[in-house]
C-alpha cells in the first residue's frame, strides 16, 4: 500500500493502512512538503481496544478523531479484527512504543527537530536522555511535562513555534491528547506534524516494561498490563475490551471509498 492509500473502517474509525517503514516515508514526505509550503500541521494518531471503546461514548473523542490527518493501528486486536472482518486487511501493527524509534532514526538521518510534550517532570527528563542516549544526532528541540492546562495552550505553541519544531509528541493520555493537539493546530505555523503518542514516555524513561514479543505478537499486551497494574487497570480493559471487541465486529466496513480523511 502507499501513502495516498484509503483508511480500512474498523470499529467505526478510518484506520491508515501504512506499515511502520511507510508512516516514516509519510511523515518525510510532509515535512519536505513543509518546507517548500507554509500550512498548519498534520494531528495523526493511533487506535487500540480503549480508543475503539472510547471512541463509541466521546463525541468529542469521536469528531477529534474522525478528524485526524492518519490514525495508525496501535493495538493488535484491530490488526486481527481487519483481517476477519474487513475487505482489506491493515498490513501490520504500528504500536507507538516501537514506531517512534523508526521515526527517531530517520528524523537523525535527515535532521528533522522533535518536541517532547508528556508525563511526569522527572519522567520526562529520563525518557528525552534515553532518547538523546540512543539518537544522540537527533535533534530535540524542546521538551516539557505533561501536567498543564487548556489555559497554558497559547504560550507552549509559543515555545514550540520558537524552538522550530518540526513533530510535537503529544503523550498525555487518552481523550485529552487527540483534543488538545487540535487546540494547538491553530496556533502552529511551522510545525509539520503533532503526534499524540499516550504512555511512550514512560516506556522510553523504563518507568513501564513493554510486554514480552510473544504476548506483544498474539494482542495480550493489555494482559501484561493487567499484571503489572491491577488495581488500576483490570476493570477499564475487562469492560473496554469488550465493548472495543462488539464494535470491531458490528462496525468494520470494506475500505472507505469515499476519498482520504
């Protein structure tokens, strides 16, 4: 598939149907668009079981994303629900805990600047080291906690505008992520994309430990999850896999024919 490639409906959301090495070639191909043409910046984001769920009860959650620019197949359980239910199967999960260090390596390649906007103070200051650790010439070109409100939105466009962003990672969970980065859309001149990209900061800072490959390959991340956290999250993923598992059977279509999202 390439990149001009129409999104598969599963559950409802346009899914992107880009392998991991065709959303790098994608977010390239807009910044070099980007800097030929001035425009407000592309808001991409992702899809898993909770997404799915909570996508059915938000209608704020559910324009935001409707109105995303991309939406990447996050979780495995929408990559296996394409391939039962959908005319046209998603070629392969694009979780962002690996995604992102594709795209580190090839922004290092051909200088594009990241902005890191997410988690703890402490948090955030361990996962930029890892990153600048593992990707020392990738450029970082700001970076500040997750902890702020609507009312901070103008001055840290400000500062992201000002450090020449070119990608914003926007990790500060899920609904408010996807409808903050359109608050910030308006105010962005330069930057040529903004990322939600939810807990990443606290795998890269090694707070969370990603599931082993194999649960990773058969969809029981949420599992590993569970065990690691049980009192916070064994009732969210009980009731929102269920509900995300309903809505990827009654709603998954054949591909939009209707033109990109």
């Amino acid at each position: 598939m390439h990149a001009d490639a129409r999104p598969v409906v599963i559950g409802g959301i346009p899914v992107t149907p880009l392998t991991k090495a065709q959303w790098c070639d994608k977010l390239l191909a807009d910044w070099q668009e980007r800097s030929r043409e001035a425009g407000l910046p592309k808001v991409l984001t992702t899809v898993n079981g909770q997404v799915m769920s909570l996508f059915a009860r938000d209608s704020a959650y559910r324009n935001a994303l409707l109105a995303a620019d991309g939406v990447a197949a996050d979780g495995m359980s929408v990559v296996y629900a394409s391939a039962k239910y959908a005319k046209s199967p998603l070629p392969e999960r694009v979780a962002t805990t690996d995604w992102f260090h594709d795209a580190a390596a090839m922004a290092q390649e051909h200088g594009l600047s990241f902005y890191i906007i997410g988690a703890s103070p402490d948090i955030n200051l361990q996962a930029v080291a890892e990153i600048r650790r593992r990707y020392p010439r990738l450029i970082i070109a700001g970076h500040r906690d997750g902890y702020f409100d609507d009312s901070e939105i103008p001055q840290i466009a400000r500062d992201v505008e000002a450090a020449g962003t070119d990608v914003l990672w926007l990790g500060i969970g899920n609904p408010r992520q996807l409808l903050v980065a359109f608050k910030l859309k308006p105010l962005l001149s330069r930057v040529t994309w903004v990322r939600t990209c939810g807990g990443l900061l606290d795998h890269l800072s090694g707070t969370h430990k990603r599931a082993p490959a194999l649960l990773q390959r058969h969809g029981l991340e949420w599992a590993w999850r569970v065990v690691l956290e049980p009192r916070r999250l064994f009732w969210r993923y009980l009731t929102t896999n269920i509900h995300a598992m309903y809505r990827m059977r009654a709603h998954t279509q054949r591909p939009d024919t209707s033109g990109s999202h």
